[in-house]
C-alpha cells in the first residue's frame, strides 16, 4: 500500500505540472471528469445516492457541469462549477477545497512589525452568559477539534456559577461540526442515566485506505492518539475485501454508555437549534435529546450527518482536491438524518432578521423560568 501513497503522490505532481499549460477550462473538466467514477467506487454514500435519484439524473447533472466547466476563466469559477456539480450527489461532506500543495505554495502577505493587528476576536469560540439568577446560556457556534480546550476551561472556570443555575440555555445554532470529542465534556453537566450510541462502518477500497494513512500527517501531525486509532482504522480496513464495509468497533455497533454526572446538574436544559447545525453538531442532539432533562427547541437540523470522516483526494489539476465521506452511520437505512435533518422537540419559526434569532433566548428564557414561549410575552 506504500507503493500506492508513492504513485498517487507521483501521479499528482505530474497533474499539477501538467495543469500549467492547460487552460482553466481544460483542467476543471479534468477534474470534474474523474469524480463519478471516485465517487461511486470510495464515497460511502454515492452508490445509495445513484440508487435513489437514478443514472439519467446525474447524467444530466455531468452534462451541465461539463458545460459550465469549458467556460471558466478562473480557479474559483471552477471550484464553483465543481461545488455545484456534488451538490447534485448530496449536500453536506463532500466538498472541493485547496490542495494541500497550493496551500503550502501560496505565499504569506508582507506585514509589518511596527504596525502589526490587534489579534481579531474569535466569533467561533464558546462563551457563558448569565442571563439571571435562574439561567445561564452557554453559547457554542463550533465543536472544531481547537476550541476543545476553551469548552473545558470555560466549564471549569464557571463551574460554580453554572452549578447554582437551573436552567440552561445551549445555543447550536449555526454551529458547524467538528469533532464529537469536543463536546464530550458537556456531557456529564446534562446527562441522565444510560445513552445508546450508534456507531459507523468504513467502506474499504484501496484509496480510502491510504487517505486514511495520510490523515495524521496532514492535519494532526505528531498526534500519537490520531496515529494508534488511525492504524487500528486501517488494519479493521484491510481485514475485507475491496468494495465492502466492516465495522468502526470490533464490539459492533451499538453501544451502551453511562456517563457519570456532576454532583449538580441543570434541571431544565433547552438546546436551540436551527438548520445550520450540521455534522458533529447533530450528533451532539442525538446524544443530547436522550437526557430526561434536555429539550431541543427551533428548527430542523443541517442533515448532514449519515456520511462522515471526510478525507481528501488530489484531483488531476493538482491545484484542487476532493473532501469526501469514507464512513457511513449504522443508523442506515432505518433512521436518516440527511433526508431532513434532526427534527426539535418544540419548533419555532424562522426569525426575520438578527433581532428576531436575539429574541429566541429571550423567549426561551422566560419559557424556561415559568412564563411563556409566545413572542413578546409577559
């Protein structure tokens, strides 16, 4: 498999030298070319995809991207063209990005050391507002693997003032996934008993095996935990043959798990939810609305949860690469979350404009202390 990693590296520096005396038209088709086939034969979720919306429909759907692609003048013209063709397959995790190359070629923009920035604030970061002696509201718009750390010290740091609060308010909405780990610590806070998890199966073939060993190095370099759990990955992997699928665990995948709860918890946790919660986000509300004490208030989630563990694929361009689902959920075909989202326990409209998504706090505070859900209410 060594062999394989070194001629798909070999193979993607010829592309990329290639590429320079090819229009960008000639290399968007390029690479627009190559993705039905990689799809069907390493994406976990196309071949069901093809089964559902059948061969005249994305034989059409390749005729009008190949189109569109001949005319592009410009890297992103294509990347868009590219973007909306595997929109066509699904429309969460699978993706067209940067290639790693590209990006390490770019280079930095000049600054200068006398006039250097004010580090900009991270809007992404979690954050605790305490909305009245009742109620606290733990804002969290990501679960991406490097605010892990900012959720566990701010719960740490806040432990008192969110222990001497009933009722939480936990604000997804617009969360963007990341990585189941970095809430795992919220857990214990809103738990109530035993929790049913439901794992995945990775689809064996011989490109998914070798982006799986790629993965660490690209992305957690020097993470001896990323490097042990992706070896296992591997040799679970190698263990059927191409084209099938095999178990993420060896113990199946149900599992049953009791978190051990902080000595005092929130009674009443209302989680607000809207559609762009997606990925790791919706997991956290599979895992969340099993606790007796947690309702999920708003709208619909993302759905894009049932494909996952995305891994990167150079394309023939070697400017560009392909983000694409090497894991599917054990949940299929009985419980989906793609087709349209995780539905909330008490549904709220859309609002208008950011004052009416402000509002949703306020009226879910209120709800929470004993008033009413009922816009502009008492």
């Amino acid at each position: 498999m060594r062999l394989y990693v070194f001629a798909t590296t070999v193979l993607a520096a010829l592309a990329a030298s290639h590429a320079q005396a090819a229009t960008p038209g000639e290399a968007c088709l390029r690479d627009l070319r190559v993705l039905p086939a990689f799809l069907l034969e390493n994406d976990t979720g196309a071949r069901q995809h093809l089964a559902q919306k059948g061969q005249a429909y994305f034989d059409q759907a390749l005729a009008g991207a190949s189109s569109a692609a001949a005319k592009v003048s410009d890297e992103a013209a294509c990347n868009t063209v590219l973007s909306g063709y595997l929109s066509q397959w699904r429309h969460g995790h699978l993706q067209i990005m940067p290639s790693s190359t590209a990006q390490r070629d770019t280079p930095a923009p000049a600054s200068s050391p006398s006039a250097a920035p004010a580090p900009a604030r991270d809007n992404r970061a979690p954050s605790l507002q305490l909305l009245s002696p009742h109620t606290a509201l733990l804002t969290l718009p990501s679960f991406f693997p490097e605010y892990a750390r900012p959720i566990i010290e701010l719960l740490e740091s806040k432990r008192d003032e969110l222990a001497s609060r009933p009722n939480w308010i936990i604000d997804v909405r617009r969360n963007n996934g990341g990585s189941d780990s970095t809430y795992a610590p919220l857990l214990p806070w809103i738990a109530s008993g035993e929790s049913v998890n439901i794992g995945g199966e990775w689809l064996s073939t011989p490109a998914n095996i070798a982006n799986q060993e790629n993965i660490c190095a690209l992305y957690a370099p020097g993470d001896a935990t990323c490097t042990q759990y992706m070896a296992l990955t591997v040799s679970r992997m190698r263990s059927v043959q191409p084209g099938q699928f095999v178990a993420q665990s060896a113990d199946g995948p149900v599992s049953y798990a009791r978190v051990a709860g902080q000595a005092v918890q929130p009674s009443r946790v209302a989680v607000l939810v809207d559609r762009d919660c997606g990925s790791s986000c919706e997991q956290f509300l599979l895992e969340a609305r099993q606790s007796f004490r947690v309702k999920l208030i708003g709208r619909n989630s993302g759905g894009a949860l049932d494909y996952s563990n995305l891994r990167m694929q150079p394309l023939p361009s070697g400017v560009r690469q392909l983000a694409y689902a090497t894991s599917r959920s054990a949940r299929l075909p009985h419980l989906q979350v793609d087709l349209g989202g995780i539905m909330p326990d008490v549904y709220l409209p859309p609002p208008g404009d950011e004052a009416g998504r402000a509002a949703e706090i306020v009226r879910v505070q209120r709800w929470l202390e004993g008033g009413t859900l009922r816009p502009g209410g008492p």
